[in-house]
C-alpha cells in the first residue's frame, strides 16, 4: 500500500505564497521555508528547514522549496 505524504506544500500563487495541508487541513500560506517550519511545529511536527526541503512527508507541487514565485506559465 502506498502512502500520500502527510504535508503538501501547494504551487505558488500570484504573490509567491504557497498553500500548506497536512493531512488535507490547511495550516496557512507561507512565503518562505521558516514560515512552513513555523506552521509544521505549530501542527505538532518538528521539521528544520533543511528537512523541510527534502522530507518524503512533505510533497512540494509547482516546484521545490527554493521556488517561491508565480505558478510557470501564469
């Protein structure tokens, strides 16, 4: 059986910001990697930034951790 990743870190919008789910709850939009470290511990999970940024829990879609601006193509 295969597992989805506990955190899904969504594409950028507009402003740069990125949606975060854990477990399909929405815990805020971040701007940068500490703000999701911030929103990860606030949920109960203790991630550094460079966990963050390479965690199988965490699935990035719309580009990695070092991307933050709009959504390519918009």
């Amino acid at each position: 059986m295969s597992e989805h990743p506990a955190v899904l870190v969504h594409p950028p919008r507009g402003d740069g910001g990125r949606r975060v789910t854990v477990h399909g709850e929405p815990i805020g939009t971040a701007m940068n990697l500490p703000d999701i470290v911030e929103f990860l511990r606030r949920a109960g999970l203790e991630f550094d930034e460079n966990e963050v940024a390479v965690s199988p829990l965490i699935e990035w879609r719309g580009g990695g951790s070092s991307y933050w601006g709009p959504e390519p193509g918009l």
